[in-house]
C-alpha cells in the first residue's frame, strides 16, 4: 500500500505542473464597468483566437462607429468597450460581447456559443 501511494505522489505533482502550466494563458474577458457579475467573466486567450480564426485586421472586433457607420481602417484596442457601449445603451455592454462574440461564432459555425462555454467556473 505505501508503495502505491509512494507511486503515486510523482504523478499527482506532474498532473499538477501540467495543469498550471496549461492555465498559464487563459485570461478573461473583464470590464470593470460589469458592476455584478450572473456568471464569471470569459475565458479568452486573444492571441490563439485570432490565429483560429484567421483575424489579422483589429478592427473586426475593436471596431470603430460614427454616426452609425464603421470608420474603416480605424480600431479601437487602446479603449475599453464600455467607453462606448454603455449600460443602457442602444448596444448594451453585454449585448455588444454577446452579438460580437456569439454572432460571429454561429456565422462561422464555430467556436463556443453556450453561456457555460465561455464563462467557465
């Protein structure tokens, strides 16, 4: 029995390494303008979607609108989106990641659409 569990010890610190490591680039989708939160706020690794997904122009998500058109060629990554869209807003906050994020995503069938699959416990 303690020859099992000396077996053992080796492999739940290499589970453990590996998991941390795994996690290491998860960040998450957060605007301190969500005052209270339903769900936690989403998983997003912005370097490995925009490689999946083949976005190389900002502007797709880090949009830029005046006067209710898209300025091409301008982003918006130096700017909260909050800054723009705000609570009770036309585009919500929340409406604005979920029409961006799950509208492209049911476009492209692809990537998560459930609540559960993006904000993760």
């Amino acid at each position: 029995m303690k020859k099992r569990i000396i077996l053992l010890i080796p492999l739940i610190m290499l589970i453990a390494v590996v998991s941390g490591f795994s996690q290491e680039n998860i960040t998450q989708l957060y605007d301190s303008a969500f005052k209270s939160h339903q769900r936690p706020p989403a998983a997003f690794q912005h370097d490995r979607h925009n490689e999946q997904a083949k976005i190389f122009d900002c502007g797709v998500c880090h949009h830029v609108y005046e006067k209710g058109k898209k300025v091409d060629g301008a982003t918006s990554e130096d700017r909260k989106c909050s800054e723009c869209h705000y609570k009770d807003d036309d585009m919500s906050l929340a409406s604005a990641y979920h029409n961006r994020c799950k509208g492209c995503h049911s476009e492209k069938k692809a990537g998560p659409i459930l609540c559960g699959e993006c904000h993760k416990k």
